[in-house]
C-alpha cells in the first residue's frame, strides 16, 4: 500500500451503524430516511472495504432486540435490507464480494431469509471482499445456540464435558469461517457493543467515532484504518510496535 499510514490493514472490521435516527431527528426528518441515507453509507463503506484490501466486512443490520421497535420501523428496516439485496447483489457479485448472514435464523417469517439465503448461494464462491450481514443477531443468543449444541452432544454421549474448550465454543459460533474483528468501529457517539460479537471482540481494537452512521463514508472509513494502523496491540502479551530510537538508547 503506497500510503504508510495505511501499512497495517486489519483483516476484518465489524461496524455498528448508529444513529440513523438522532440524524433524522437533527433535520426534522422521520427516522425512515435516516435508514435510508444509513443504506448509502453502507453502499461507500463496502466499496470502501474491498478498495482497502480489508477480507471480511462485518455490518450489525438488525439485532434481535430490534424486533421491539414500533413495528412500522422494523418494516421500514426490513424494507430496507430487502432492497439493498434486490437491488445491490448484481453489483455486489461482479464485483467478487461473497456475502455471509450470521444470527439465528431459526424464527425468521416471511421472504427475508429466503432472500438472505439467495444472496449466501448466488456469491458463496467469491474472492474479493465477505461482506457479513448479521441480521436478527444477538451475541447472548449466539453463544447460547452455540452452548446449547455443546451440552446435547455431551447429553447424548457424543462428547466429554472435559473435552470442551474455548476453541470448540468458537466453531460453534455463527462465525465459525470468519476470523475474529481486529477493529469494531460505532459511529454516533455512543460507546458500548450492545450485543455485538462479544465473544469474538476479546482482542478487538474498537473505535468509537462522534458521526452519524449516515455521515459515514469512504473518507472516515480511512480515517478509522489509520486509527487502527497507530494501535498497540498485545494480545495480553508484549508490544511488538518498533519503539523510538531514542527510547530503545534509553
Ligand atoms: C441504528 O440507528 C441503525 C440500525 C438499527 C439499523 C442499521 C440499518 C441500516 C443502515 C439499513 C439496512 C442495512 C443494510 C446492511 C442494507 P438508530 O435507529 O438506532 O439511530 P438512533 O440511535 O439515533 O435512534
């Protein structure tokens, strides 16, 4: 990559798109088209992704507790991602992205997973870019899925309770083929993960930025690689980051 500040490129960035609402709100405008303008962020951060050579895109879509939402903005929101796939998986598969849906599928109605599954097959052998849509996700309710699988297999013999390891937990996991968030980026201020890939963000660098999700664009997502590019990261062991010349004389 020609720009140094750009010589580390994490592998995966997961984003929980906040405040299409507050947005809205700060125009007098209905939350809706907050939503709205938040799909045309999401059209400049993949195209922004791909363009840095990031592997895996992960974008919080819908969690399961947005089902408690007044029911004409989860319709807007399912609206949304309706169109986003009709419209965008043309696009999104010549242009080699492969999409992957995580969250629990389970209890989803209607066309939408039928739709999210379309999108999964159509670009399943893709190279470029995986864009990971988590709809209708919840980190508790994954890991408990994912439990719950571990303790039937110990219930019917099929396993040992003191064979189970964090390793196993994680191939259980929706996110089994995806490698763990290096940056968990959310835009609007608020600094929390509400839910988001908990178990997966045990060494995540986060980035909490002050934009509106519908603000965001390809300028703030090399913003954030650059952020990320400064970070320490240790893993819980040491610093690997070249120190200074002076401070290594010191
Ligand atoms: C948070 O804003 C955003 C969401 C709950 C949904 C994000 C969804 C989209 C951007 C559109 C569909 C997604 C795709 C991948 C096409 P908020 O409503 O919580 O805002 P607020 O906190 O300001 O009220």
């Amino acid at each position: 990559m020609a720009n140094p500040e750009l010589a580390i490129i994490p592998r995966h960035v997961a984003i929980i798109m906040d405040g299409n609402g507050r947005w809205a709100n700060k125009r007098g405008l209905p939350r809706t088209i907050g939503h709205t303008k938040g799909v045309e962020a999401v059209r400049d951060t993949v195209k922004a992704a791909a363009a840095a050579g990031v592997e895996y895109l992960t974008l919080f879509a819908f969690s399961s507790e947005n089902w408690s939402r007044p029911e004409t903005e989860v319709n807007d929101l399912l609206g949304l991602l309706r169109k986003f796939i009709r419209r965008d998986l043309a696009e999104l598969h010549r242009e080699n992205v492969r999409i992957r849906i995580i969250g629990d599928r389970a209890h989803l109605k209607g066309d939408i997973l039928p739709l999210l599954l379309e999108a999964e097959e159509t670009t399943r052998d893709n190279t470029a870019l995986t864009l990971v849509i988590a709809f209708n996700y919840g980190s508790r309710d994954e890991i408990t899925r994912a439990v719950a699988s571990i303790a039937r297999d110990v219930a019917a013999g099929r396993l040992r309770a003191e064979d189970v390891d964090a390793m196993m937990i994680g191939e259980r996991l929706d996110t089994s083929d995806i490698p763990d968030p290096d940056l968990i980026i959310r835009t609007s201020g608020e600094e929390r993960l509400s839910n988001f890939l908990l178990w997966q963000a045990a060494y995540s660098e986060l980035l909490f930025l002050p934009d509106y999700w519908p603000d965001f664009d390809r300028a703030l997502f090399f913003d954030a690689l650059k952020a990320y590019a400064a970070r320490d990261r240790r893993f819980g062991g040491l610093s690997t980051k070249k120190k200074a010349p002076e401070a290594v004389a010191g």
